[in-house]
C-alpha cells in the first residue's frame, strides 16, 4: 500500500497535502489508505481503479497483491485488467468447471503455477490463471494441451487458491472413482444394482469424515449440468469439498438412499430418511432429506452430533451478563423462557443446554419435538408425527396429563400450540421454548399479535433470548483491522476511548476464509415485575423498549461489538446477522 502511494504522489495522481491533512486529522487508528483518500474525496473511485489496473499491466504488481488492499472493488478492477489484456474475466463460483480435464492435467503442476483449466470446445481450451502475464505458465499448459491453441482468463487469485485446496482432497479419491467407475462397467455388479459397489461405501465415509472434521453442520451433494458436487456447510457458510464427474452422482445417490431405508427407484418424489454411523470413532445420526432437481436430485443430510447434547450453558458463547440473567430465569418454578432467532442461530442447542442445567431426578421433564434431534438420559421425549394426527397442540395436551414438573416444547407454530404452553406455563409448570422473531422484545409483539390476551402474557413470560451465531475468527491467521470512519461513525455509541478491531487474514487450516467456528451473540429480556404491568397496561412496543433500557437491557447488536473488540468476530460478522 505505501509503495502504491509514494508512486500515486510521483506520478502527480495524489498530493502531498492530502498525505499531510490525513495524518493531521485522521481519527484514532485510522492508517492512510486507499479508502480513506477517496472518503476524504483525495481520490476519485474511478482513478485508483484505473490506476492498479495499469500498473498490473506493466507488471508493478500482480493480481495476488488486490486481496491485500482494503476498501476496493477488486471485481471492477479486475474486469478493467481483463478488457485491456482484451482476456476474459471469470467468477469461478458461478462456472461449472470440468472435472474431466481438470483431471487430464497434473495436479503440481496447477499448484505451482495457481491455474485452473475451464472448459474445452472443438477450437480452444480456456484456462485460468491467476497471474496472466506468466509466460512460463502458458508454455506449460500449452504443452499440456498441445493440440488446441489456449484462450487465457483471469479470476480472483484467493478463487484459484480456494479451489486448487478442494482438488488437493479430490485428489487423494482418484483411485476411488476408478474403482466406482470399474464397478459400473462390471456386469456382475450390474446383476447386484450399483449402490452395493464397496468403493461408493467407501467414497461416503470418506465424504462423511471429511464434513465431520471440518465442523460442518451440513452436508448437500447436487447434481450439476456437468458435474456432482459435495459442499459442506462449515460455520453457518456452505463450501464447496468434493467435485466429481456426473457419473458419480447415480451410485452415490444410490447408496445414499438405501443406508437412510429410502426408496432407490423413487427420484421423482422428495423423500426423508435417517442413519447412524461412526466416524472418526464417534457415534453421528444423519437426517438425510432428498429432493428432485432440474439435473438430477439434491441431497441434504444435517449431521446430529450426540456430544453437543451435552453442552453446559457456560460453554455456548453467553457474555457474564446474560449468562447470570438466563441461568436465573430458568431457575424458576413456574413461567415461560423464550429463546428467539431465525433458522439455525443455535436455538436448539441453547434449549438443550438448559434442560441439562435444569435435569434433576426429582423433576419429570416431557419435550415435544419435531423431529427429535438428540437423546437425553432422564428426560422423556416425544416425537411429533403430524402424518399420524400427533401435532404439537396434541401432544403438549396430552403431555399435561403425564403430572411433568418442566416441559420443553421445541417451537411454537401456531396460536393453538401457544395458548396451551401459557396456560401449562400459569398452572404450575416450567415451559421452554422457541419462536421466530428477529429480538427479544418483538417476541412480546408477536405473541400478542397471535391473540393471546395481555394479562395471561404479563403473568406467563419469564424472559425472552434472542441470540443468532456469527464466525469466530481463525486464531491461527488474526491481523489487526482499521475500520472506515463510516462504519466507525455508525458503531460509535458501543465504542471505549482507546479501542482496537481485528480481522483473518486468510490460512489454510480456515480455508481461506478467515474465520473458525461460531460464537453466540445474545440479548436477554427479564420480564420484571414494572415490564408485566406495562404489558398488562397495553404498553407499546416503543415504550417497552424505552423500560427495557431503563432496566439495563443490552442489546444483542452491542453484544456482537463487544465481540469484536475481543477480538472474536469481526464488525462485518455483527453486520451481517444481527444489524436489524
């Protein structure tokens, strides 16, 4: 970034007065970049953009040093770069590459000079490569593919990293595919239907391991246009792991089918399924889910890892505060506890940590779930089958029935289901729950808003946690950051005097992404005494936000900024999943 600079005031694009009014005034840790000068209007967008396309053109630096300078649109520059190189400018994630002459192809030798092969037409192979001018590199792919003259496109260099790292593991199955493909031209194992080849069982596991040492949460195997492809959801984001050739997809879907007791020949309906298996040494249920598509069908199976049944409230990632708060209110003998967010923050596993917080022998603990994702020793637990007429309404009706001391219902859909917990909630009984709502005090809105009377709320509800789950940043690759003074502007309120902002750079063990698992954010609401008066009352939504700051509320926006100058997510990261 200097070098860049001192050339911009060399080359009469930046004046040295700017430099000098920057570092006069620049706020608290503001360093001196391209960002800054066009905020302060030292810079036009357009100019810079033009600028680090030219001197990526005479070689002054390459397309690699973009991903080092914050506050730009690498795609515009890079698109400039590709018209005046008169190349084509690719977004890798929106191409289905060929996984056939990727496989032509040495992998070192696409390591080592960072290209990718694209596709293939009867007059010329496109390849991309993540440094354009690299001679060197064209000759040896030219002599690759000696027979047709090689268009060259350009990409995103951490792109090409990302995707040669998933051809490293696709790699290490070459010999897999061989034997799946060897089995599929067996006629015996024609005779035997191709689901039952050893090498597809073994493709699985592999597939299986990968995902679980990874983190993932999720695992979605699709068929493309050209290809099968595995991607994992790691941390809230789905990845791309495993790319195959499309003759893949048919003996794997196959075998996933009939390990999850699904109809094999059905690929025209959606069905649902279930597994278990050990992997890694550790026992998993899988919650597979298929669905026709356009190419062919989508599998999802959502991995339950039986350990994180056992997760302490301690351990999810609460600050002191709503820690103590929550701990308190599911501490008392009768109520309602709401935990709120939208699909997969974590609700979940927050009401399992409170039923292990909460698990005495002398209690009889009843959940209503739907469907049941982990088994717990002392506690009884019920599956919801609408199919067979048991909805939650049903069931919680007759779960009152059974003399239970606490009640966990795993979420509220619908008025009929919610009236009943209330009613459970004022006879005597402990209800945990969850809904949808974006934050703590619109879950009051919302279930007035379904009809239930305000003087049966004010006496019901305990607390409301809304919480959502944002990325904690790789300790292995955590740089300093320096935010825009905008963003600094608009987070001031939640800022201390002397404070400091961190972000991933980006490393292998990460993928690139720079960040390693979740952390929770969270907001809690203790329904005092004055806040059930006010509901009582007919107090609206503004006035028992008013109240609940008045009464100390922190809200899960702060939370999320408290994080990041921990420096366990990013400001980016509290953007993203809990600016409302």
């Amino acid at each position: 970034m200097k070098k860049l600079i001192e050339i911009m005031l060399k080359e009469n694009i930046l004046k040295k007065d700017s430099i000098s009014y920057l570092v006069r005034h620049r706020p608290n840790r503001l360093d001196i970049n391209f960002a800054n000068l066009i905020e302060h209007k030292f810079l036009e967008v357009k100019t810079v953009e033009e600028f680090l396309a030219k001197k990526i053109r005479e070689g002054v630096i390459t397309l690699s040093h973009l991903e080092k300078i914050d506050g730009m649109n690498i795609t515009r520059i890079l698109n400039l770069v590709a018209k005046e190189l008169k190349m084509e400018f690719i977004d890798i994630d929106e191409v289905d590459l060929d996984m056939r002459l990727f496989a032509k192809t040495p992998y070192k030798q696409l390591l080592k000079y960072s290209v990718l092969p694209l596709e293939e037409d009867d007059l010329s192979i496109t390849i991309i490569f993540a440094d354009p001018l690299n001679m060197e590199a064209q000759d040896v792919m030219q002599r690759i593919f000696p027979r047709k003259p090689i268009n060259i496109a350009i990409a995103r260099p951490r792109q090409i990293t990302e995707y040669l790292q998933r051809f490293e593991i696709n790699e290490s199955v070459k010999g897999l595919i061989t034997n799946i493909r060897d089995d599929l031209k067996d006629t015996s194992m024609e005779e035997k239907n191709n689901d039952e080849s050893p090498a597809v069982l073994k493709l699985i596991h592999i597939i299986l391991r990968q995902a679980i040492t990874s983190r993932a949460s999720d695992i979605h195997i699709e068929a493309t246009e050209k290809n099968c492809i595995v991607r994992c959801r790691i941390d809230g984001m789905l990845s791309q792991v495993f790319t195959f050739d499309k003759d893949i997809f048919s003996p794997l879907s196959s075998r996933m089918k009939l390990v999850s007791s699904l109809d094999i020949a059905e690929k025209r309906k959606p069905q649902d399924g279930r597994f278990s298996m050990v992997v890694a040494g550790n026992p998993y249920d899988f919650r597979v889910s298929t669905l026709p598509t356009l190419w062919g069908e989508s599998i999802v199976m959502r991995i339950l890892d039986k350990s994180k049944v056992m997760i302490r409230l301690e351990d999810a990632g609460m600050n002191e505060s709503n820690l103590r708060k929550f701990t308190d209110s599911i501490d008392v003998p009768y109520g309602i506890v709401l935990v709120t967010g939208p699909t997969g923050s974590g609700k979940t596993t927050t009401l399992y940590g409170a039923l292990n917080a909460i698990r005495d022998v002398r209690d009889k603990i009843i959940t209503v779930e739907d469907p049941v994702e982990y088994q717990m020793n002392g506690i009884q637990q019920v599956h919801v089958n609408a199919a067979a007429g048991l909805s939650f309404a049903d069931a919680l009706r007759s779960i009152l029935r059974q003399d239970p001391d606490k009640i966990m219902i795993g979420e509220i859909r619908d008025q009929e289901t919610l009236r009943i917990a209330i009613q459970a909630a004022l006879t005597g009984h402990l209800v945990l729950s969850t809904l949808h709502t974006n934050d703590a005090i619109s879950a009051v809105t919302r279930i007035l808003d379904m009809g239930i009377e305000r003087y049966l709320v004010s006496g019901a509800l305990v607390a409301i946690q809304a919480q959502r789950l944002v990325r904690k940043l790789c300790s292995k690759c955590t740089i300093k950051d320096t935010l825009s003074q905008k963003i600094l502007d608009e987070i001031k309120e939640y800022l201390p005097e002397d404070y400091q902002f961190y972000k991933g750079e980006g490393c292998k063990d990460c993928n690139q992404s720079g960040y390693s698992g979740r952390e929770m954010i969270s907001e809690v609401l203790q329904v005092s005494e004055v806040f059930a008066r006010l509901i009582a009352a007919g107090g609206s939504k503004e006035e028992m936000t008013e109240l609940a700051f008045k009464e100390g509320f922190v809200p899960m926006f702060g939370d999320g900024i408290t994080k990041a100058l921990q420096g366990k997510s990013t400001v980016e990261e509290v953007f993203r999943v809990a600016r409302l």
